[in-house]
C-alpha cells in the first residue's frame, strides 16, 4: 500500500522532542496492539488535562440532552457542539483506526510530516491523527490520506 503524509507547521521547537515520543508511543503501540492510556497520558504531560474535554457528569447530561434534540443537519453549525476530544475517545479511535504509522520528522522551525499508512480505503482516523499535531499547537498544512 502507498506511504501517505500529513505536512504540518508551527510546532514551538520547545515541544519538539514531546512530539516525538508522544508520536513514537503511539506508532509502537498501536504495532504491538495497545495503546496504555495512562503511559500516554503521562507523556503529554499538562497537555493531558488542557487539550481535551473533561465535562463533569451535569455538563455532558446537558450536552448529551441538547445534542438528542437538535436535529443532525444543524449540529455541524452548533458551535455548542464543537467541543474538543475526549481523551478516550481520542485513544480508542486511535487504536481502532486502520492506519500503521511510520515516521515522524520535524526541523527545527517547527515544520515536518507523518508519514503513515492507510489499511483501508477510507481507513478513519486521519482526523485522529491530525489531532496529534494539534495537541501541541501545530498547523495541519496538507493531508493526503483519504
């Protein structure tokens, strides 16, 4: 299967060696079948706790309570509805996707690519993947998976 690659940029070069692991972390484990929620929690360090939705049990009863009640066709233009990821949510689809990751490469002006593989066409989990990107405040340039 062809190699694909996101292009990203604006990683602040203080995170660069973060992303990195962070990137390896998952790339291993996915290849070895698990992904450790905890391990990969304590590898994003504070980012953990303010790069993900953590809603107290009242604030997703109302989320999900408005969600059931808006019709499908306006949520996407909700902005009550654009929330950040879940954290687990976010490791499942990780794990769950059909993607093999391959290599991550990153300069020093904070500009680089994921180089990955799609194992099936449409594999889900490229939005999944950008997000690692975005945790650390880089841009998504192009993306060329499908």
């Amino acid at each position: 299967m062809p190699m694909n690659t996101i292009k990203f940029a604006d990683i602040p070069q203080h995170d660069t060696d973060d992303l990195v692991e962070v990137f390896n972390y998952i790339a291993e484990s996915k290849r070895g079948g698990h992904i450790d929620e905890d391990k990969l929690a304590g590898l994003l360090k504070e980012r953990y706790k303010t790069k993900f939705w953590w809603p107290t049990e009242e604030e997703k009863t109302k989320w999900f309570k408005k969600w059931k009640s808006t019709p499908a066709a306006l949520r996407d233009d909700d902005p009550y509805f654009k929330t950040p990821w879940d954290f687990g949510s976010w490791v499942d689809a990780l794990q769950n996707s059909e993607i093999n990751y391959i290599k991550i490469e990153i300069n020093h002006a904070g500009e680089g690519n994921i180089q990955f593989e799609q194992l099936s066409f449409p594999s889900g989990g490229l939005e999944t993947t950008e997000e690692i990107i975005k945790i650390f405040d880089g841009t998504i340039v192009s993306n060329d998976g499908i």
